[in-house]
C-alpha cells in the first residue's frame, strides 16, 4: 500500500510546523509543508503548479491571514489571505480531483451565545478578520464539494507566537499582570490540532462516504478566559521552576484593542467525534509539558 501523500499550504504557522512535526513520527505517510515562494496562495498559477508537483492524496490548508487588529486597517490583505487563497486553493484541488482540509475560526461567531456554538448555529463575525474568514469558508465549501471546514479556537504551541509563550516572556520581568478575564474559549493546542488533523486525512479520500464532508468544530474540551489560561500556564511554570506571575482578573474594556473579540466562542465539536472518531483532550492537559518544552528550548 502507498504512503498517503499530503500537502500542507503554509510552512512557518503554528499548526503546519506542528503538522511536520507530528508527521514525522507516523508511518505510512509523505507530508509536504510549502510556502511562498514555492506555493503563494493569493497566485492562482503557483497553486496549480504545486498540486501538480507533489500530487498529493490530501490537501491541507494551514496558511491564513491571522493579524486579527491589523485587518481592520487592512481589509485587502486579510481577504486576499482568508478568502482569495483558500478559494484557490480550493479551485484547483477540486480540479484535480484532491479533497481539501480547510482551518477556520471561533470568529465567525459574534460571542452573544451562552452554551457552546454548534455548526449549526448562524454566523456573525464582529470584524474584518472573522468576517473574511467566512468568506474563505463559503469560497472552499463552493469549490470543492470534497472539503472539511474545520473551526478552531484561541491556538498555542511550542512554535510561532501566540497567548502562552507571550505569557512566559513577560513573566520574566514582572511579577503581576492584568489579563481579560471576560472572554470565555477553549484553549487549543497545535499539537493536538495536527495530530486530529493527520487521523482525518486518513479518513477522507478514495471511497470516503460523501455525507461526511462539510463544516465541523475542533477545539480542546472544556472552557475558561483568558485569565485562567494564564494562571494554568504560570502554575505549570512554577512547578518547574520556570517565571510565573500572579494574575489580575480585568475586563476587556479596560484593555482595548482595534479589533472587537467574541466575549464567548466556545464551540461543540461533539459532531466531528460522532463522524469522525476524533476528540481533542481537554484544555488542561497539554498546557505543562509545552511549557516544559518551551523552557526547555528556551534554555
């Protein structure tokens, strides 16, 4: 049997690296992780060029504008990035008979739920970036009918920058910091995202039932703010004798950004493990052994 052959758009994210690296420790797959200038989605010809190169079995989607308070003054680039490119993406994959992996986000929802979002629930995005990733949404669902659509929320890793490594930096110096505490998710790793991401490859292709395609929601299970986020990661950090700070509980209007957040953007990825079999831990878990790795490194 050949090794299933796939394709990720996008090399230096938090979720592609995180694919490479998962996917280096499984066999009987080839994974091919390209970026600009070999694969420059918002180029329609530099897609279908690279499609034809590696031919993979799988498409994955890991590239996106994600410069949430950026977009609002930049609205051209976060759709050439959220929509243009994954509608490219999409266009030629379906034209090569590939089915598509396409990330989205929590942002597509306004955040005035008050129990976690189905897939079934009506989309309002309150900015350019979650706006735009809709209409990356809707551009690969009309493309390619062979895709997932696959929503995920407040992502952290070992790689790139996000939430907890920007914690652990500023530790370093100061010994309290005020974070939001009014804006309710669930945080989700990137290594969990890449290793749900390579079992669903596995799962779609040649034969697969039809009906399975569509818009799913993937996050870690269970929920906090942002707050809590940040006491996990300092109380995994101390542990270890890693920098940790105390935590002042404030609300977002007292840390203002261009760019307005979903106060909850909680979502039900009940119905990717009825179809699919797969269930992201809880959000927890993961949180010290990255920091671990992260001081590690570090070090």
């Amino acid at each position: 049997m050949s090794a299933l052959t796939i394709l990720v758009a996008g090399k230096s994210g938090q979720v592609a690296r995180s694919l490479v690296e998962a996917a280096e420790k499984r066999s009987g797959l080839k994974l091919t992780a390209m970026g600009r200038p070999e694969l420059d989605i918002a180029d329609r010809e530099s897609v279908e060029s690279a499609l034809a190169r590696v031919k993979p079995d799988i498409l994955i989607n890991a590239a996106a504008y994600t410069a949430v308070d950026n977009a609002e003054n930049d609205r051209e680039a976060a759709y050439a990035g959220n929509e243009a490119g994954p509608r490219h993406l999409a266009e030629a994959s379906a034209a090569q008979g590939i089915p598509m992996i396409h990330i989205s986000t929590d942002y597509v929802f306004d955040g005035e739920a008050s129990r976690p979002y189905t897939e079934q629930d009506a989309v309002s995005p309150l900015g350019v970036y979650g706006k735009s990733k809709f209409a990356g949404e809707e551009a690969v669902a009309h493309a390619n009918p062979e895709h997932l659509i696959l929503r995920t929320a407040w992502v952290y890793g070992a790689f790139g920058k996000n939430f907890l490594k920007t914690m652990l930096a500023v530790a370093e110096n100061r010994d309290e910091l005020r974070v939001v505490a009014d804006q309710k998710g669930a945080p989700t790793s990137s290594h969990d995202i890449a290793e749900a991401l390579l079992d669903l490859a596995e799962k779609v292709g040649p034969g697969a039932d039809p009906d399975l395609y569509g818009t799913y929601h993937m996050t870690a299970r269970g929920e906090c703010v942002w707050a809590e986020f940040a006491e996990a990661i300092f109380a995994a950090s101390a542990a270890i004798g890693g920098p940790t700070a105390s935590v002042e509980h404030i609300p977002s209007s007292e840390y203002p950004t261009p760019a307005k957040r979903p106060a909850y953007s909680v979502l039900d990825s009940s119905a990717l493990e009825k179809a699919f079999g797969v269930r992201l831990p809880d959000w927890r878990e993961p949180v010290a052994s990255i920091v671990a790795r992260i001081l590690k490194e570090k070090d």
